[in-house]
C-alpha cells in the first residue's frame, strides 16, 4: 500500500518537531515533507526579511502541494506556521498551538493581528493540537470548537530517559535544559546559585543549551564567584541528554511563559525532582511541596529557600520523584501518545478523502 504523504510546516531542528514527525513516521507509516522559513530572526533586518518571506510563502507552500499532492497538512503555532496551513487548500488541516495563547509577547504591536490570524487558523483547521490541559484555556476563551480539539502531549521516548539516576546524593546537582534566552530567566537561576554559594552549600549547575544570551550568562556567573560550579555545555546531541539528566537530582526552568514542556516530562522521567516556576503551564504537572516546588517569577532568594528546603529534605524528594515517573508513564509515553495521534490522522485522510 502506497505510503499517505503529510506536508509539514515548521522548524525541522527544533526537538519537538523531531519527536512530532519521527512519531508519524513510526506509528503511522507516514511519508513526511517539510517546508519552513529560511530567514533567521536573529537581527532587526533578518526579522524584516523574515516578515517579507512570510508574506510569499503561501505561493511556494501552494506549489509543493500541486507538485507533492500530500494526503494531510499539519503545522506548528497557530499564528505562524498553522496559518499557512489554513491557507494552503490542503485537507485536512491539523495545527498545534504552541504556548499557552500563541499570542506573545502578549504587549507586542502585532497582538491584535496575531490573533485575527489565529481566528482564521482556528475555523479551517480540522484538528487543533493541545498539548496540554493549559491550551485549552485559550482556545475556549476564543470560541474554538472544542470537538476539534486533541488533548494530549506528544510524550517522550521512556526507552532513551530510563528510570534510572546516579546522582550524588551529598550534594545538588542541578541541571537547565531551556534555550539561552531572556524569557527562561537564567540569570534568577544563577542568582539563587550564588546565594546557595555564599551560605557553603556544595553544587554543581550544568546548563545545556545555546541562545543570544549566552555571553551574559558566562559574565555574570564569573561575576558571582561561582564560574568554576557552572558548566555551560552548548548544545549537545540529543543522545547525550539522558545521560545528563540520569546524573543530576535537580531540575531547574524559570520561565516566565509557558506551554507545554517536553524538557519538563524529560527530567521527571529520570528522576530529578522539578523546580518550575509558578505559571499556569506548570501547574498543569507540578503541585507545590507534593511532587515538585513552584516559585514566583524573577524570585531568586525563593528559589535558593526552596532549594535548599527540598536538599534537606530527601525523603520528600525519594517519594517526589517515584510519583513524577509514574505520571510520564500513564501520561506522556510516546509510544502511546504518537500511536494515538497516528491513528487519528489516518481517520481524518479517510473520512476527507471519502
């Protein structure tokens, strides 16, 4: 039988449309193609030529179908990607909403072009992705069809994040997996650090990751006299996470936004007890001294409390850490949650195509 080609729209390096497409492929026996935006947003003109590109990119994404002729569409962010996908005149349209709203920054002078996009990619979509409870707030508040809607994140692969972990448990060893960019709030992290530092409580910090704030972060470590506790990795194969993740006994993300975490599902699969901050994406997994701790926004002396209160309690973190695999296994297994995705767009081509 002849493979069902799918035409996705997205950013093919980022780890979660890696994970999105290796499980259509998998599960679902897919043919994938990929189209995305070439331009760089790393500078003021890049980001101009990038919005230009945009503007055209209907008529190139409209080509590759009539040469192509995929079966589905499926694309990332509703106000980007997703509204192309609207566009195209490809059936069926499956998109994923992102963020919490996909609608940041929430002051931004396209806020209220963002969300007329949206409106548009909401009503032609035949499947809205949520990939947890937290989207759905959005959604709701905008009138989505909520039949349309799948609840369910794409999960992580539980064979590669074993449930295993080696961390040395007389000190913290605490590691960050977020991109270096100033919405992850790297330097609150650090701050609390050198708190911990200056009270002579022994740790280790490994940040994995690249992003425009790298430099900053490395000045302002060597600044708080704890470079030599600070291991900024870069990026590093994805075969190499678990192996880190399997020898730290802490996991830190501090940001001030958020969707849905696969990182997060990351860490609580090989048992490092979460330390998130107190946003509604997190609370979605996270309930404050029972399986992880929340911390205000920008709160570092919080942070470095907290902390230091969880390290001194070990027993709350052991019993932590065996209910937080449990959760990712019935809830963010990728061989079930991917299978069930798979399945699903087999039924849309079926019943579009019929």
């Amino acid at each position: 039988m002849k493979k069902k080609k799918i035409l996705f729209l997205g950013e093919t390096y980022r780890a979660d449309a890696i994970t999105w497409m290796n499980g259509l492929r998998e599960f679902g026996d897919f043919e994938i193609i990929t189209w995305e935006l070439k331009t760089p947003s790393n500078s003021n003109l890049n980001r101009i030529l990038r919005i230009f590109e945009f503007l055209f990119a209907i008529f190139k994404i409209k080509k590759i179908s009539r040469l192509q002729k995929p079966d589905m569409i499926i694309a990332e962010r509703t106000t980007s990607y997703g509204f192309l996908a609207a566009l195209s005149g490809v059936k069926p349209v499956a998109i994923a909403q992102q963020g919490r709203t996909d609608l940041w920054p929430e002051k931004s002078f396209s806020f209220h072009l963002k969300k007329m996009i949206q409106k548009y990619a909401f009503q032609k979509a035949d499947l809205i992705h949520a990939w947890g409870p937290v989207m759905t707030v959005s959604m709701k508040e905008r009138n989505v069809a909520m039949k349309k809607v799948l609840v369910l994140p794409k999960g992580i692969d539980l064979k590669k994040f074993k449930n295993i972990n080696s961390a040395n448990p007389s000190k913290i060893n605490a590691v960050l997996t977020r991109s270096l960019l100033p919405e992850y709030c790297h330097d609150t992290i650090l701050k609390a650090f050198s708190l911990l530092n200056e009270k002579g409580i022994d740790f280790s910090l490994t940040i994995i990751g690249d992003g425009n704030q790298l430099t900053n972060l490395k000045d302002l470590a060597r600044n708080l006299n704890i470079e030599k506790k600070v291991n900024f990795t870069g990026r590093i194969a994805n075969t190499e996470l678990p192996k880190i993740l399997q020898k730290s006994n802490f996991y830190i993300s501090m940001p001030i936004t958020e969707g849905v975490s696969a990182s997060l599902f990351e860490a609580m699969a090989c048992n490092c007890f979460p330390i998130v901050t107190d946003i509604p994406g997190n609370r979605s997994w996270i309930q404050h001294r029972k399986n992880g701790q929340l911390i205000p926004i920008d709160d570092y002396e919080k942070l470095a409390s907290e902390l230091i209160w969880s390290f001194e309690n070990k027993n709350f973190r052991e019993e932590a850490v065996v209910k937080n695999r449990k959760f990712v296994e019935k809830n963010a297994d990728y061989n079930i949650n991917m299978k069930i995705i798979s399945e699903r767009y087999h039924e849309l081509i079926n019943t579009t195509k019929n």
